[in-house]
C-alpha cells in the first residue's frame, strides 16, 4: 500500500502519548464542531485550533498544507500537557508552517478550463457553452463540452469526477496488465478508486485498488505504482525481501516514490471538492 498524504489536507503529524490523565478544570471552551483555540498560541497566530475528540488515545498536531495547525487530543487533556506537547514540537511546527508557506498553491478556478492527465500525457479543454436548461456533457477528443446551465458546480463536479474514473479505469487497466506480465506477478482484479489517504493498495485475495488521481502524475512515477501494488501479490507487508521484488523490477523506486509522495501537489481541488467553490 501507498499512502498518500492528503491531497488536500495535512501534510505532516506528530503524535504523542497522553500520560497518565487528570481531570482538567475547565478545559477547553470548546466552539463551532468540537473545535476549540488554544489560548496561548491563537492570540499571536491565527489559523490554530485544538480539538477534543473521543476517539483519539494520543495527541496529534497536524499542520495542514494551507498553514493551518490543529491538535487534536482526548477527551480532558489537561490543557498544560497540550501546551508541553506543542512546546516540545514548537520548532517542529514551525518549520512545516514555513514549507507550506512556500508551496502554497494558488486558489482553483472552478470549473476549470483545462485538465492535465500527465500519466496518458493528455490535456481536456474544458469548454462551457452556456444555455440554461439541464446541464448537458460531451466528451470525446480531448474536448469536454459542457452546456446547459453549469452555474452550479454542484452539479458539474460530479460529472468531471465521473470522467476521470473512466478515463483512469481506460488507462490504468491495461498499464496493470502489461506491468504483470512484463514481470509475472498475477493479480485477480483491478478497481479505481478515488481516495484521498492512499495511491493503491492490494489484498490478500490479489485485489489491486488504484487511486484514480495517478492520473495527475507522470507515467514513471505510475509505472512504480504498479509495480509496487503487483510486488504485494507475493509480499504482504514491506519488508527488506517485499522491497527487494520492486527494486528488480523497478532499480529507481526510491526516487519515484519520493516523486509519488509529493504527487498530491498535481491534484486538483475539484477532484474532492473541499477547497474549490
Ligand atoms: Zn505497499
């Protein structure tokens, strides 16, 4: 499996055990959904929130690509241990605050007028027609057509997410193929997913799942994907042997999965809808 950091979301996480745990006078006031400020460090620093959350056993801070920060800690943290655990990762933090900082990638403009799909070297120009009515598509010849009344994108994100699982499930599929059989690994099926946590993943029955966003990265860097997936039909963990079966396939994949794991930066916003209108 590879996992891929959020394509829109955090970018790195440090975790840490909660000790042995006290009931917190007050703790935090908590504010919108279950989201709450840390005094100390919101008043000279927006864009910081911590949040209780009855399913976390640890605390985590999280600094998000767009700079954000948020610590998400169990349910009566006392509020000092929050205050050692950021202190002790205050450099840390931020040093990930100045990354993303640096790649900060502008807003999207929604819908977009051109999709790139570097993995089949393909360019979609996205042309909006105009018209009211029901929203009509036609794709076909790098051209995607849209008319009708596209006002909504509500409506028009669906239907560009459709396209790009048919096109990923078109392109992918025989990749897969052609990779198992240039180095004999056998798998049972293929499915495309679109996924924000993982590039793909294989199961024990020899299911290999593609995340539909490869699409957005380079063909060598797919290529090493697949061969990464295919490795785990005969290695169900990454062990020194698991890594050993993709280096002779694939003499570069650190490289590439150093390339895969920035891959996030090529996705687009409208692919999950969170950062896009
Ligand atoms: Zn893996």
């Amino acid at each position: 499996m590879v996992r891929l950091p959020e394509a829109r979301g955090a970018c790195a996480a440090k975790i840490e055990k909660v000790g042995k745990r006290r009931e917190a006078p007050g703790g935090f006031d908590v504010i919108g959904e279950g989201a709450a400020q840390l005094p100390l460090w919101s008043e000279q620093d927006a864009g910081w929130s911590v949040r209780e959350s009855r399913r976390a056993r640890r605390m985590v801070v999280r600094v998000f690509h767009s700079g954000r920060v948020e610590v998400v800690v169990p349910v009566k943290t006392p509020p000092g241990l929050v205050q050692t655990f950021l202190e002790r990762h205050r450099l840390w933090i931020e040093r990930k605050r100045a990354e993303a900082r640096r790649t900060a990638v502008t807003p999207e403009h929604f819908p977009p007028q051109r999709i790139d799909l570097a993995a089949c070297a393909e360019q979609w120009q996205v042309h909006l027609a105009g018209g009211s009515g029901r929203l009509r598509i036609d794709a076909g010849g790098g051209l995607i057509r849209i008319s009708g009344d596209s006002g909504s994108s509500q409506a028009l994100r669906p239907v560009l997410r459709g396209l790009l699982l048919q096109r990923a499930r078109g392109a992918l599929e025989p990749a897969l193929a052609a990779c198992a059989q240039e180095f004999g690994f056998q798998y049972s099926r293929m499915v495309i997913r679109r996924q924000r946590t993982r590039w793909g993943s294989c199961s024990v029955s020899g299911t290999i799942s593609l995340n539909a966003c490869l699409l957005f990265v380079p063909p060598a860097v797919v290529r090493y994907l697949l061969i990464h997936e295919l490795a785990h039909t005969r290695h169900m963990n990454h062990s020194r042997r698991f890594w050993q079966c993709v280096a002779s396939c694939c003499p570069e994949y650190r490289r590439l999965d150093q390339a895969l794991s920035e891959g996030w930066r090529s996705v687009p916003a409208w692919v999950f809808g969170d950062a896009a209108p």
